[in-house]
C-alpha cells in the first residue's frame, strides 16, 4: 500500500510454504503502526467505506485487514464494494463486465488466506498457490464484511459473501449530516442540487450520465429551510418507487409503509409544475438564532 512505504515502513505481504514464521512476524505490523497510531487508544471501531476489490490485490488486502484489526484489537469493519466507474476499474487492470465476479473470488481468496494456515486458492481470476501470511485477524474468522451498493444487486451480494450491507444512499446521508452541512457557511444561502437518481422521492428523474433526481435544498448555514422536486406526475412509476423502497425495508427487517393509492390516483392528471417546501419554524430559529425548534414553537410536540 502506497501509504506503508511514504511512512518509511516495510511490508512483506505473504512468504512461499515453508517460511519461517518468526522471520516474517516482526515487519508484519510496521506499516500498521503507522497508519493506526493515532486510533488505536480510541473505543471508536475503524472501517473502510468503501474499500473497491476491484483495485486492489487480495493477498496484500489480506495483510492489511489482518493488522489494521488486530492494532485495533477486533475494532476494524471491512467495507468493501465493486465500483460503478468503468474508466477508472479498467485503469487497474480489471475487465468492467466481470468485476463483480472477480471482486467475490478476491473476498472468498481473502476469507482463506485469514482460516488456514497455509491457504491457497484456485479460481478463474484469483490463483495461488499454498503459502503463509501472518498476523491472522484478531476477530474470528474475519472482521465483519460489509457490502456497500444499491438495492438490489449489492443486497444480493451482502447475503452472498458479506456480514452486512450498506445501502449507498446511507452513506450520502452519513456524509451529508456529518461532513457537509456543518461546513456550510453559516452567513449565507447554500443550495445542494443533482441529487443521484435512487434520492428521487417524489421527483422526476433527468436522464444525465449519470442520471439525477430533479430536486433541491436549500440550506442557510447547516439548516435546510426549503427542498423542491419538479414533480412525477407518472403514477405507474410512483408506484414503482414506493415498491422499491419497500422492498428494501423488509431487507432490513422495518416494517413496510401502505401505498398512498390517493395520491397514486390522480398523480397522471399533475400537470408540469414544481413545489416548494418551506419551514417557517426553521427560518425563525436562524433569525432568532437559535439551535432548538421547541423554542419558536407555539406549543409542544407533547400538546399537538
């Protein structure tokens, strides 16, 4: 890895059958040191979000895993995924069509390398021979598998090979609610447009490359005041959506929501038009200055 040998450290990824284990175990966690030193003390759990197989090679993954969970001590979560960017897979070596096949052989290659002691394993894009690797992972048998991707095709591949999926959706939601908008500045008006084609909710979709949900939000500092869809009126394709996201509810294990057949019903007679959404309780919080909605309530959740 790239950041092991800019920190000045020296990585032995995997030695032949028949090494010496005591030969191989003290640079087997250098580079390790170096990235996680200043986590490793923390009770938070460290993890990739996402790490792409399609990129990297599956013994030198292998280490890397293995150490940066045994430095955290069982704390690392394996977030990997395949990638959607053609261009940029094929740069690495991989043939875009068979990327997913080849990213489940580097998972069950990596799964192997972690179980046995002298692993080998022999697929159509993954071969090697028997060998060593140490350290082995501190969780057992491996640190969870979590497989980033959209419904279905990543959920599909989570059941699979993986201990769990992440929808990409919640991602851009994590990002958005903990990176972005507390560095929106707070004197002026921030609006987030384009937003990607699985957020659409009630929004017509553009048919850009890649396609995008004709919505908006507009934000002043980290409050979002108003959000705006140029709205569906193609009720065969709401209901679609609503399907959908029912389908990933039960994925989850959530409850699933009833079909709004009103709405449904006349959403073919919606001429072309657009709506806007604004909460006045928001805009008074920001003129008053305020960081809790109770306070420019004119009663309580409770009494509502």
């Amino acid at each position: 890895m790239p950041w092991f040998s800019a920190a000045g450290a020296t990585v032995t990824v995997s030695c032949p059958s028949g090494c010496s284990r005591k030969t191989y175990r003290k640079v087997k966690r250098t580079g390790g040191k170096l990235l996680l030193s200043p986590v490793v003390k923390k009770k938070l759990k460290v993890g990739t979000g996402i790490a792409l197989l399609t990129q990297r090679d599956p013994i030198v993954t292998a280490k890397v895993v293995s150490t940066i969970d045994q430095l955290s001590q069982g704390r690392f979560l394996f977030g990997v995924g395949n990638g959607w960017n053609q261009d940029e897979i094929e740069n690495h070596g991989t043939a875009f069509k068979s990327r997913h096949k080849l990213a489940r052989e580097r998972i069950e290659a990596m799964k192997t390398i972690w179980a046995n002691e002298e692993p080998e394993y022999h697929g159509e894009f993954v071969k090697f021979e028997k060998m060593k690797q140490w350290p082995k992972p501190y969780q057992k048998p491996h640190p969870p598998i979590i497989v980033g991707g959209a419904f279905p095709y990543a959920a599909r591949r989570a059941v699979r090979y993986g201990d769990g999926w992440i929808p990409r959706d919640d991602w851009l939601d994590l990002s958005m609610t903990h990176l972005l908008q507390p560095r929106f500045p707070h004197d002026r008006i921030t609006v987030v447009i384009d937003y990607p084609a699985s957020q659409c909710a009630l929004a017509r979709v553009r048919r850009d490359d890649p396609p995008v949900a004709e919505r908006f939000e507009l934000y002043l500092g980290p409050i979002e005041l108003a959000n705006g869809y140029h709205e569906l009126n193609d009720a065969a394709e709401q209901r679609a959506r609503f399907e959908r996201d029912n389908r990933v509810r039960r994925e989850r294990g959530q409850h699933e929501l009833p079909m709004d057949e009103a709405l449904l019903a006349v959403l073919d007679d919606l001429p072309d038009c657009a709506g806007v959404a604004l909460g006045v309780e928001r805009l008074l919080m920001c003129l008053e200055d305020s960081h809790a909605i109770a306070d420019v309530l004119a009663f309580s959740f409770d009494q509502a």
